[in-house]
C-alpha cells in the first residue's frame, strides 16, 4: 500500500461533519493534494488539504482592522499567548517550545489579520499545540500584568524607589522601538499610510513608540473579545491526519463555548486620488549621503481578483524580476541609487493591490528625478511593447513555482496557508491561491489575441493614484525620539500624585513577584523522549568518479524538477583572496559569462532555469574544529526538459565568468545597501560573529565573510581609490584558483531524469591540488562594540568548546536549550523587557552563545549572562532536562523535502558527518544528565574564556560595566 492510498478519504460536498458543513472540494494535481473547504454553524471557515506529507500544520487567522497606531493587534498578539483558562501558566507559548518536536512554531500581525500557526510531524505533538494554540487565541486570561510586561508601563529606573526617573518600558514597545528604526520598516509603514490614508493600512498594526502607550488595559480586552471569535476565524490544517478527529477537536476546545456574533472587519475600497501626491517619512540614520530611498506607487484593483492578480504579479516579473529587466536596468544603470527601493513590485497584501518601483542608496532631494525616471522608463516600456519572450520567461517562472514543493526556509504545509489566506480573507476563492492553472490558460488565451501587459501600462501611467514617497535618514532623531520620549513621560505623569507613583511601584514589585514566581508547567501537554526518532534519515544514492571530480545522484519525487549543485572545496587560498570571496560569489551569477553581458545572461537564467546561485561556506570535520576548509558551491534548478540547459549554466559561470568594472561597482553597491539595512534587523547575528571571531579560524572567517569586519571592507572597496580594479584583479585569480578545487556534485531528480550528463561540468576539473586550511590571524581578544543609528541594543558572549565527535558536544548543545527557555527568555523578554534572549551551541562550529535581541539594556544583559552559573545551581529536574533534549533534538532533525534531503545526506557524507556519526551523536544526547550540564558549564563556560560583541546604538561603556570587568573598543559602524 502506498502512502497515496493510506490518506484518509475526501469528504463529500454538502456533507455535515458534525457542525461544518462541507461546501467545496476541490483536486489540487500540482501538490498531489486535495482541497477540502468548509463552514460551521458559528461562522467560522476551515480550509483543510489533505496530502500525503508527514508534516501535518494548523493555522487560525483574525482579520484584524485596528483603528490607531496604538499596536493594539500586535499587542494581543502577544498578551493571548501569556496564559490561557485550560493552561494558566504565564508563557504557555513559550513553555511549549521545547515540550514539542514541531517544525514551526509562531504568530504574526500582518496590517489587517493576525495569524496563529504551527506545524510538526509528530501526531501526539499536534494535538497537543491544537489544545494550546486553540485555548490562547479564544480563551486567554488576559492578565493586567501581561499587558503591562509584553505591551507598556511605567516603571522606575530603580523599580522599588520613587525617587529615579521615571521611563516608559515593555517588550512591545521596545521592539517596535528597535523596528521603526529599520529604513525598510519605515518605509512599508509610510507606504501602506500613504497610498490608502483613509483605511487601516493606514495605521502602524505594530504599533508607533510614541502612540503605544495611549493603549489601555480595557481597549485591549475589548479588541479581543470583538475580533477573536469563531464568526471571525479562518482555521486551516494541512496533512494527513483524519479531518473528524481535528474537526471534533476544535469543536470540543472552542465552538461549543460560543453563540453567533457580527462583527463587521470589512475594509472598504479606497477612494481615489484626483491627482498624484507626493509624502514623506524619516528615520532614525546619518548616512545622509546613500541613506535615502524614493518609492513610487499606484494603487490597483482588487487583490483577490485571480485574473488581475496573476496578470500583475506576471508583468511585476517582467518589469522587475532580474537584473535584466527592463526597468530594473535603467534604474540601476542611471547612476541615481544602488538598488531598488524597498516595496518595489507588486504587492497583493493590501486588498485593493499596488505596484510600486523606485530606488535606495540616494541622497535626500531625489524624489522628482526618481519618480521622473520611472515614469519615463514605463512610458518608453509601454511604447516599445514587451519582448514575447520576456513574458515566456515569467510565465517559466510560475509554471515551476506550482511544481515545486519545497520546505527550504519555510515549511510547505504553511506556504500553502499563506498562498490561499489572501484571496480567501478578501472574499475571493482560496483555491486560486493554489492553483493557477485556469488563470494562465486565460492569460496565454489573451497574449495570443494581442497584448494585455501593454494596455495595463497605459492604464498604470494615467492612473491618478500614484504616490511618491521619500524615506530619509534624520541624524537628529534618534536624539529627538528620545527627548520626546522622555517629554512624553513627563506629560503622562505631570499630575502624578505620590499615591500614583506608589502605585507604579507596587506595580512594579507585583510584575516582579509575578516573574519570580515557579508556574506549574505540568498543566501543559508535553512529549517524552521516547517520541524522539532515534534514526538518522537514510537516503539512498549512486555515487561515480569521472576523473577529479565526484558525483553522486539521488533519486527523489521532485515533481519534474531537477536540482543540481556543484560544491567546490577549494585549495590554499592567499589571505588578500578571503575578502573577496563572498563579493565574489555575490557577483559571478549576476555579471555576464561565456560571452554574455549580464542582461543576455540573466535573460537566459529566467529563460531556462527556475534560478541559480553560488555561496561560500566554512566546515570543519566532526573531529578537528582547527581543519577548517572553504568550498563556494554553485546551485541551480531546472524543469527537467531543461536541465542540460542549466548544466550549460552553471558550467558558464564556473569556467568563464565575466566581470566589468561598471557592473561590478553597480553590484558592490547593492550590496552594500542591503549589509547597512540588516544590521537593524538582524543586529545579534552581527554581536555574536563579533565574540565569536576571537575564538576560533571558523569564527575568523565567518567574520570576514558575513560579519561587520566584512561590511567594513567592502565599504573601503566601494568608496576607496582603486578599490574596484583590485577587486577585479582578485576576482581574477579567484576564477582560476576555483577551477582547481576538489569537486562534488549532487544531482536530485526523479529516477527518469537522474541520467543527465554532467560532463560539461566534471571535464572542467584537473590537477591534484589538496584542499587547504585557511589561516587568518584572529581578531584581538578584547570585548567589541559598534555602535550605529539603533536606539535599542544587541548583546552577546560567546565561548570555544569542543567539536561534534567530543562527549560533551551533546550535553552543551541541551544546555543551550536550558538557558534558552528556562533562564535567558524570562530574564531578558519578561524581566528586562528586551524582544528576545537566546542560548545557542552550534555542534559543527563548537562555538556557545548567549545573545539578547532589541534589549534596552547593556550592563543588566552581561549580568544576566554572567549569572547562567548560578541559575543551573538551583532547582533544575528531570522535566527541564528532558524538555531541553527533546529541543535539542530538534536542531539534529530538521524539516527536509526532496529538493533537500539528497543533497544534505550526500555531502553530509562526504564532510564526515555520516548516517552513524548522526546517530551516535543522538544516542549521547538522550544520555545527557543534569550533572552534565553543570560540568560542561564548569568546563567551558567560563569568565576567561568569554568573548564579548555588542552592537548598540551609544558607547555602552559605563560605570556598571566596569563594575562587571568590561571595557569595549568601540568603533562606530
């Protein structure tokens, strides 16, 4: 019997299931799935896809539609996870992370819903989130406290004396803090505001710093008791789980508690513009001269119009969608910015859709030259028409995109939701989310009658609802935004008596004794560790040796897609040559090759492959953290009628790469654009490669590629005299250096397409070159700061130990998982009102981290690092223990697909970390015992050992950090 035959089977239309009745079911061929909708009695919608993936997931959506920036959505969001009826814990959520094996776990505040999924493989572990996820959403306690740790109050500097400053605090509120100092951020913010004023878009659903404390206690509870209710609720599950047995779950958990309610969350169209507008917004920054982006916009029809959504999301690609493109190139080449600007293209999250392109990396005052060289760019796009092969190419594109089924950085089970979220919450049909096959026909029925995308030009350019808008860096705000913050704090307290500011303190105190208080987790569901998979997964594949290269071919059920990658471990690399390295990656698929410019070649990537790309990676054997070896890997897929072509492909860019000196500057500046904007979001990556690289090559290294060292460098290429030809000189030897390295491919197809020849790729190999170690000299060992336009903070510590093969590996990987949950979480999130704290031990770099994410706090954090001892001193049991394995085990057993599994199993293999290597690092990690952790605490985490980064928005050095020992070198970014 096949696992297509096990399925449960499809119910019938008009059947009732219980209170649901089933209104629609519908084939979906594309997924090897079947599409089940249907309506209970209360209101409530379910859409269930039954397919035949053990990943089995759950969702519940509330259109959300908040009318002020207060972030009232967001902060409920947050607050319904803070304890429920059934499980009255104070962080439910968070408690359940490590009692589960699931695959995703999270919820989100998008501008007008608010979404609860999550996903695992283990059936027990499904049931058990349902009744978790089901009793936060519909039946939270609510507590005043929760509001006042996750949303905002007022606290002291010293909490229990009256006599300190007064300061606004909360995880919220420090979070958006962090955010709204995001250029990107801002500018979807000012975006959504300007091109639908008169509609929720137009609030901030995260919530604006200066209006979140306008919220109250009772606004908050009255949002939820209207928008959290069944009448309200888009539920969604996925997998092969009997749909009776869901169903009569949530039937149990929820709908019996309710009666019928009307609530009215439509959201109108919005009324048009007369003439086109012109807006602006600023942001917290000083790089005056690169810091400003231009957006211009129009607001469209209906998103959830299946027609004219394909049609738009089609002629987006066109327009934007590779380097070639015919308005991306004359952006880009104009000289005015160095890359698109953020929300270009067309977006359908709004429910009247929007198109939007402009470009970042400009100087403040160029709005009317951006918005006039678009303008003129589309006027001449719709007068020359568009090359039929262009549109071939896109619609390419989308025909791969219903075949591939993929849980590489998402989890499939929940791609599918989104796709069918938007038209269905919109009032359109959810099944043209998933299945694109009756609007293509129409489209391709349209094009051969004449052109469609030309006319939608037309209409576009004469559309008076246009915006341009101007996002521009203020060097004064961060200093303004905190002078009002604190000008917002006395306004609020003005009229404090002393009995008020008794009252924040015994607040304050209460909070406190509320955070320190033991919950009784065993209300909570949990697994055990016998539901851990004990095996690690085997994939089969064919291994041959054509010369110096390797090649190994694993069958999978991809769908008619083939996936290719040539991994290239590289031999002795000069020092000047590591720099450019990642640059070089970045820029060989995006420059020209064999004769082609980068226009011909990147029309001929979209013609025939469904992408490529090339990486570089660092990987040290399971035994050796000091063998550290370099490989750049080139990967591509294709559908299968053209996978020689993307062979032809990938052998261009790897034997006859072609840069220009223009091309590249444009490139390096693109670059540059998109490393400055991530050091908002993603500023604790950037501490802890800042610690980590004081310990080890790998962490050197890692550094020099992806770290601030590497932003630094590649700001002094762009901007420095000769930077540009040196590089291409290096760029140079690179090329021929590569074309020497060690190779092994991994071919994953179906078994009728595994055959393909790959010779055009193995011929290319020769010599006998070995693989080298690089050696960097590592940074100073000193504790390092840097410092950039961010009003919050990003900390981190970080310690060497020992490689995957060692016996403490395990038990360091299940004691990041401690702190994580049981230590670090309640210290920074709950406690010391930072968005996020986390424990991490990569077993492959044998580096341990501990970080803390938009924290408004430096000295507090490096204490709470500091005290990790004496919290593993107290009063752990076996249910910490066996929650932090089955968390860690997590790490060692992730979501595959079969895009995934073959190449990760084969050069797994090839790297040393084996089928048996991979279980006997599980059987110890089952093994682990508290005395364990303590031990390798004892052993590895200790103060001379620790390495410090920081990335922050003032120098942290102060009087409480003396206090600790520490002193950065402080070095703005």
């Amino acid at each position: 019997m096949t696992i297509m035959d096990s399925l449960p089977a499809a119910p019938h239309v008009g059947e009732m299931l219980g209170r649901y009745t089933v209104e629609r079911v519908e084939a979906l061929p594309e997924m090897q799935g079947t599409l089940v909708l249907l309506r209970h009695e209360l209101g409530a919608r379910h859409a269930h896809v039954i397919r035949a993936d053990d990943n089995s997931a759950f969702g519940v959506t509330f259109p959300t539609v908040p009318k002020d920036s207060t972030g009232v959505a967001h902060i409920l969001e947050h607050v319904v996870l803070m304890g429920s009826q059934r499980f009255p814990v104070p962080d439910p959520f968070f408690s359940m992370l490590p009692r589960s094996l699931n695959t995703f776990m999270n919820a989100m505040t998008a501008s007008d819903w608010t979404t609860y999924p999550f996903s695992t493989r283990n059936e027990k572990d499904f049931f058990n989130l349902l009744a978790v996820y089901l009793d936060a959403t519909f039946f939270p306690l609510m507590r005043y406290e929760s509001f006042r740790q996750d949303g905002h109050r007022f606290e002291f500097a010293t909490p229990d004396d009256p006599s300190t400053p007064l300061k606004l605090q909360g995880v919220v509120y420090n979070e958006m803090k962090g955010a709204m100092a995001s250029p990107g951020s801002v500018m979807w913010r000012a975006f959504g505001k300007a091109l639908y004023p008169d509609l929720t878009y137009a609030n901030n659903s995260g919530g604006a710093p200066e209006e979140i404390p306008n919220l109250s206690y009772e606004g908050l509870r009255a949002f939820h008791a209207a928008h959290y209710h069944p009448s309200n609720a888009f539920f969604y599950t996925y997998g092969q789980l009997p749909l009776a047995r869901i169903l009569d779950a949530i039937e149990n958990h929820v709908m019996a508690q309710f009666a019928p309610q009307t609530l009215d969350v439509s959201i109108p169209d919005q009324p048009a513009f007369d003439a086109p507008r012109h807006e602006s917004a600023v942001y917290p920054g000083t790089d005056v001269e690169r810091g400003a982006q231009v957006l211009v916009g129009w607001k469209l029809g209906h998103s959830s119009d299946p027609d004219l959504n394909l049609r738009w999301s089609v002629l987006s690609d066109v327009l934007l969608g590779n380097p070639a493109a015919p308005l991306t190139r004359p952006l880009i080449e104009s000289g005015l910015g160095s890359a698109l600007a953020d929300g270009s293209g067309y977006r359908d999250s709004f429910r009247e859709g929007a198109f939007a392109a402009g470009l970042k990396g400009l100087p403040a005052g160029k709005a009317a030259e951006v918005e006039a060289l678009v303008l003129r760019t589309l006027e001449e796009i719709a007068a020359q028409g568009i090359e039929p092969e262009l549109i071939e190419s896109s619609l390419h594109q989308f025909e791969i995109a219903q075949k591939e089924v993929s849980n590489s950085g998402y989890p499939f089970a929940l791609s599918v939701m989104f796709r069918l979220l938007g038209p269905w919450m919109q009032g359109g049909d959810p099944v043209t989310g998933l299945r694109l096959d009756a609007q293509l026909s129409r489209l391709r029925a349209d094009l051969a009658r004449g052109a469609v995308f030309k006319p939608m030009l037309r209409d576009l350019l004469t559309n008076p609802h246009r915006v341009t808008l101007e996002v521009t860096p203020d060097p004064a705000l961060a200093e303004r935004a905190e002078a009002d913050e604190a000008a917002l704090v006395e306004r609020l307290s003005a009229d404090f008596t002393d009995e008020d500011r008794a009252r924040i303190v015994a607040d304050s105190l209460r909070l406190k004794e509320l955070q320190g208080q033991e919950a009784d987790r065993s209300v909570l569901p949990t697994l055990g560790l016998g539901d851990i998979p004990t095996a690690a997964p085997a994939v089969p594949y064919q291994t041959e040796q054509p010369g110096r290269a390797r090649v190994a071919r694993a069958a999978q059920p991809t769908g008619g897609l083939t996936y290719l990658d040539v991994q290239l471990r590289l031999p002795a690399l000069p020092d000047d040559l590591l720099d450019a390295l990642p640059l070089y990656t970045f820029a060989v698929t995006r420059s020209g090759a064999a004769g082609r410019d980068y226009v011909s070649l990147a029309r001929r990537i979209e013609a025939v492959t469904g992408g490529v790309s090339a990486a570089v990676g660092v990987g040290t054997p399971p035994d050796d953290l000091n063998a550290v070896r370099l490989a750049v890997t080139f990967s591509g897929k294709a559908l299968a009628r053209n996978a020689p072509a993307l062979v032809e492909v990938l052998r261009d860019l790897i034997a006859a790469p072609d840069f220009t000196r223009d091309r590249l500057e444009q490139l390096l500046k693109q670059r540059l654009a998109g490393l400055q904007a991530s050091v908002v979001q993603a500023g604790n990556a950037y501490a802890e490669r800042l610690a980590a690289a004081q310990l080890s090559v790998t962490g050197a290294v890692q550094e020099r590629f992806s770290g601030l060292t590497a932003l630094a460098t590649l700001k002094a290429t762009v901007e420095g005299e000769g930077g540009l030809d040196d590089l291409l000189e290096r760029f140079g030897r690179l090329r021929d250096l590569i074309r020497t390295a060690e190779p092994l491919l991994a071919l994953t197809a179906t078994p009728d397409d595994l055959n393909l020849d790959l010779s055009p790729l193995t011929d290319l190999f020769s010599g006998d070159a070995p693989v080298g170690r690089p050696a960097p000299a590592l940074p100073t060992r000193a504790p390092q700061a840097r410092t950039t336009d961010v009003p919050v903070s990003y900390n981190a510590v970080a310690f060497p130990t020992v490689p995957y093969t060692h016996p403490d590996s395990p038990a360091l990987l299940v004691l990041s998982r401690v702190l994580r949950s049981e230590y670090l979480l309640p210290e920074l999130r709950e406690k010391g009102g930072a968005y996020g704290g986390a424990a991490s031990f990569d077993p492959r770099e044998g580096v341990f981290a501990m970080s803390s994410y938009r924290d408004p706090h430096v000295a507090r954090t490096f204490q709470v690092f500091k005290d990790a001892r004496t919290f593993l001193s107290g009063d752990l049991g076996e249910r910490e223990l066996t929650e932090a394995i089955l968390s860690a085990s997590k790490i060692l057993d992730p979501l595959t697909s079969p895009d995934t599994a073959g190449r990760r199993r084969i050069y797994g293999d090839h790297a040393g970390y084996t089928q048996d290597v991979e279980q006997a690092y599980k059987a110890r990690l089952l093994a682990v015992t508290l005395g364990d952790l303590r031990r390798v605490m004892d052993t590895y985490l200790t103060p001379e050992r620790a390495t410090y980064g920081v990335v922050t928005g003032r120098d942290p050095n102060s009087d409480d950090l003396a206090a600790l020992g520490l002193k950065f070198d402080v070095q703005a970014i």
